[in-house]
C-alpha cells in the first residue's frame, strides 16, 4: 500500500470529507464545528470525525475505502486523532465491529454523556449499536 499522510483537515475543508462519504454512498455526513481527521494519498482514502461532548470526545463516521481497508490504515488514523485528545473519547458501532477498536484502548462503555446515553437509546430502536470509550488518560 502506498504510504497515506494522516492530518487534521481544515474546517473549511469540511465538505471534501462529506464528498468522500458521499462517493462511497455512505449515509456519514461530517458535522459541523467537529474535528475532521483524513488519511490521503493524492485522494481522501479515509476519514472520521472527533466531536465535543460534555466531558471529551465523540468518534463518528470512520470510514475506509473499500480498496484500503483490512490494512491497518483506519487503525493508524484512529489512533492519530486519538493522540490529540484530552480526556475520554466515546463511539457506537456495530457489534460485529467491536474487534476493530478494542486493540486501540476501547472498551465497552460503563456510562455516557446523557447526550450520547439518549442517543444511543434512540438508535437501538431501529439496529443494535455498542458504546464503547476509550479513556484516554490511560495514554498520556
């Protein structure tokens, strides 16, 4: 695989991560105001979004492209957004998933932000999503 640069993409570059996610037909959209997070290589190969809540953090819309995956480039860009962080950073995924973030600190999630707890509980009604946290003061 080629060598991706990982970076923090500009605010005002939020709509080159909502292309990517729209060219790969994913219902992921950057929101605004988040940090957005990109592995490059002449074109975005993937991407993912850090939010503020409450206490710290909240992961959304990881996405690899299909070409890339499986090759350690989404762990790689996980962990250099999580590196830039300060206190826990939070995510729901599905379950089937949960293998991909537990090697990079993530456990299940004990409690949440009430932000995210009535999030998830709307969320579950219609797929079955796992919180998992990350507490990041484990890695400073």
């Amino acid at each position: 695989m080629e060598t991706a640069q990982l970076r923090q993409l500009p605010g005002e570059c939020r709509a080159l991560l909502n292309k990517f996610y729209r060219a790969h037909r994913s219902h992921m959209r950057a929101p605004a105001g988040a940090c957005y997070w990109v592995a490059e290589h002449s074109d975005i190969l993937a991407g993912l979004c850090l939010s503020d809540v409450e206490v710290g953090q909240w992961l959304t819309g990881l996405l690899v492209t299909p070409d890339h995956r499986s090759q350690g480039l989404g762990r790689r860009l996980v962990a250099q957004a999580l590196a830039g962080c300060d206190g826990p950073v939070w995510l729901f995924c599905e379950p089937r998933t949960v293998s991909f973030y537990e090697p990079l600190g993530f456990a299940e999630a004990t409690v949440l932000p009430e932000a995210l707890a009535s999030r998830l509980q709307r969320y579950n009604r219609h797929k079955t999503l796992v919180a998992l946290c990350h507490d990041n003061e484990s890695t400073r």
